[in-house]
C-alpha cells in the first residue's frame, strides 16, 4: 500500500462508515491533484519525499476527518442551560445532606477529631464528583436522543410579554417577616416567661373546677432554650434587616442558611437528647378510669416528635439548598 | 489575547462570511475541487482544502450542487456544478452581499 492510501485509509478510519468509501475517494483525487500540480510545477517526478511534503502540507488524519464531520458536544448548547441548572440543583442537595450529616454528628459528639472532619469533607467530594459524573452521563443519553428539533420549535413558540407575568422571586413580600416575627416574640415570652403554660392540662372535677396537669415539656427540652433563645433573637435580627432591605441579596440568603443551620444543629439535640415531653401517670389513670392500660403512650408520643422535628430537620434542608441555590445564581 | 490578535482571530470569520457565495458564483461551469481552489486563489480568496471539501459536499446535501465522477487523465476527479436551486441562491445571495457592501460602506464613511 502507497503512502498516499496509507494517509487516505487513516483518515477514513476516523470517519462514519457510511461517508468512508466517497470520502476517501475525494480525499485521494485531491491529493492527485496536488502532486500533479507540483511535480508539474517544480520538475520533481512524484516520490516519497514530494508526497511526504504534501501530506505534511494537507494536514493530520484527525484534522482533515474532523473537518468533514458537523461539530460534535457531551451536552450541546441547547441542552446546556438545563444541563447547569441540574447540576448546580444536584451539587446543593449533596452539599445540604454533608451539612446535616455533619451537623448531627457534632450534635451527638460523633466527630471528635481533625481526621473525622477531613473524613466528612471527602465524603463531601466524592459525593459531589459521583453527582457530577451521574448528571453528566444523564445528559449525554439525552443529547443523543432526545429530539432537540421540537426545542428549537418551543423557542420560536416564545412570548417576551410572559416576563411580566413572571412573579419576581428577589422581592420580600412584607407579611413573611412580620408573622415571623410575631410567632418568634410569641415563643420568646412564652417558654422565658409563662413556661408554665406550655402544658396540656384537662379539668378534674366540674364542680371544684380542678385541674389535672396531662402533659409537660421536660427538662432536657429546657435545657436548649438557652440556645433556642440566641437563635430566636438571631431570626429577629434577621426579619427585621428583610424588613428594611425589602428583596433577598446574597448577604440575606447567606444568613437565611446559617439560622437554617443552626436550628438544624438544635434540632439534632433534641432529637437526639432525651424524651422532651412528659406525661404524668396518674393524671393518664385518672382520664382513662376503666380504660386500656395507657402505658406506652409517653414513649409513643416522644417518638412522633422526633418525628415531626425531623421533619422539620428535611424542610430546613430543603431551605438550605433552596437559599444556597438562588444565592449562587443572582451572584 | 491582545487586541491585535484579536483583530487578527476576526478577520477569517469575515472572510467565511463570503466563501459559500464564491465557491456557487465559480461553480456556474463545472470543475473538479483542486481546479476551484485554484481559481479561487488566483482571484485572491485563499481557502485550504479542509475547509473546501466539506463545503462542496454540503452545498450538494443541500441540493445547490450537483457532482458527477469522472476519470480524467490518469485518476478519478469528482466535477461540482451549480444545480437549479444553486442558481436561483445566487441571485438571492448577490442581492443581499450588494446590500451588505451598500450598508457598510455607508456606515464606513460616516454617513
């Protein structure tokens, strides 16, 4: 085989099959040309060396197939836009569940040295480079087979006067603040200055009109009020700075998720601490006279607290992300 | 990138601007692709043959061109030649590069 077909051959192996056979030949033809024209030009008869110098000058195999195939993407621009947004979704879920691992770790005391931090901060890393290799994979399958022709078609379909109907997310409507502020002064006066009243009490007797106490938060629920305290003043501080600033920026978001944080970290220890509420036995004996034994029902109702704060544990999370997400983009 | 080398990575786009409407305007006879480049070089527009070979073969998916083999001398040649389609491009295209010519030199004159 010449040197000629040799080049030809490399440059059709990097080319479709089905365009191999006519592009090679063309390839061929032109290259016949080309030595045709020189040797004709310079006196030289076609040789080793002239087709060496030519094919040097045509281009590498890789080059020249390159140039005749339509440019070729992962994830086209098309896609892209969506692609990013995915992703940035994906990285901030990874990023909200490593803080509320690590946050519940600290909580209970499970991270007790340097180590087990850069542990959970590789687990972080893997995370979000298995995140990473997933949402890019998901693409490149959508790349390749979804119909991009109907998302150019929708393009055209679009209407700029759907802007204004677009509700616009940055502005802080201002009742979110002052019911927030209203329910934290409401917890602040009532578990620091009536904690007596968090009860749930049930009359004894109609005549004497005496009063059972029924249910009672514990001590190690008062043990966190310290804590619940500083973040309460925190969120006032904060609802009222959104008072004043009237839209989110970046600095708001930013303090948004570290109240959000902190809460989750207060959260943790109650969920993790002992039963934070109390049900008197005899007060239970008494409104269940004749009834089933009521013996488990203290131990099943500190279980569905734990439940519903870690709840709200997830929606806090939730927000986390949420905040982290829209911080990034409007940066 | 500097500002010159700016320039200079701007100028070949404006030059791809014309290509297609050269390479049709030169392919109202029929020639083989090496010939075209040739004519083309000779009547000032350099073009390497990476760049020609695929934009014949995609004017013909088109249908402004049309191809026929042949063996000329001593080696098969592929002749391009301006299909109907082709023509009726011309027109449509000389038109709007006359109004594009019309445009910027009045823009760079100052009017």
């Amino acid at each position: 085989m010449s040197l000629l077909d040799r080049y030809v051959k490399e440059v059709g192996s990097h080319l479709p099959p089905k365009q191999r056979t006519d592009i090679e030949a063309e390839i061929k033809s032109s290259l016949q040309d080309i030595l045709q024209e020189k040797s004709a030009r310079t006196g030289v008869t076609v040789d080793e060396t002239l087709m060496l110098a030519v094919l040097k000058e045509y281009g590498k195999p890789e080059k020249v197939a390159a140039s005749y195939l339509p440019p070729r993407y992962l994830i086209g621009p098309e896609l892209f836009p969506i692609f990013w947004l995915v992703l940035k979704i994906g990285l901030g879920i990874v990023a909200a569940i490593a803080v509320l691992v690590f946050a519940a770790r600290t909580a209970v005391g499970d991270i007790q040295s340097w180590a087990e931090v850069g542990a959970n901060i590789s687990g972080l890393f893997n995370g979000a480079i298995a995140t990473l290799g997933w949402v890019v994979v998901t693409f490149i399958i959508l790349e390749r087979f979804l119909p991009l022709q109907k998302l150019k078609g929708k393009e055209r379909d679009w209407d700029p006067a759907e802007l204004l109907k677009k509700p616009d997310t940055e502005l802080i409507p201002l009742s979110t603040p002052i019911v927030a502020i209203l329910f934290t002064l409401a917890a602040l006066i009532l578990f620091n200055i009536f904690p007596d009243f968090v009860a749930i009490k049930a009359v004894k007797t109609l005549t004497d009109n005496e009063w059972v106490t029924l249910i009672t938060l514990t001590d190690a629920f008062y043990a966190q009020i310290p804590w619940l305290n500083v973040l309460w003043l925190l969120s006032l501080g904060f609802h009222g700075a959104t008072i004043w600033q009237r839209r989110w920026q970046p600095w708001t978001r930013a303090a948004q998720i570290g109240l959000h944080v902190f809460s989750i970290v207060i959260l943790i220890r109650l969920i993790t601490g002992a039963d934070i509420i109390y049900f008197d036995p005899a007060a239970l004996e008494y409104l269940n006279a004749g009834g089933a034994p009521l013996d488990n029902i203290g131990a099943i109702s500190n279980i569905g607290l734990r439940a519903a704060l870690g709840i709200a544990v997830v929606v806090s999370l939730f927000e986390i992300g949420k905040n982290g997400y829209k911080m990034v983009n409007q940066q | 990138m500097t500002p010159d080398e700016q320039i200079e990575s701007g100028l070949p786009a404006l030059r791809r601007g014309v290509i297609v409407l050269a390479v049709l305007s030169q392919l109202q006879t029929e020639k083989y692709g090496y010939a075209l480049l040739k004519d083309l070089s000779d009547k000032g527009l350099e073009i390497d043959q990476g760049t020609l070979y695929p934009l014949l073969r995609r004017l013909e998916s088109q249908g402004l061109l049309q191809s026929s083999w042949r063996v000329d001398a001593d080696h098969p040649r592929r002749y391009y030649v301006v299909s109907d389609a082709g023509r009726k491009a011309i027109v449509q295209m000389q038109s709007e590069w006359r109004g594009i010519v019309e445009m910027m030199s009045r823009m760079l004159s100052g009017e």
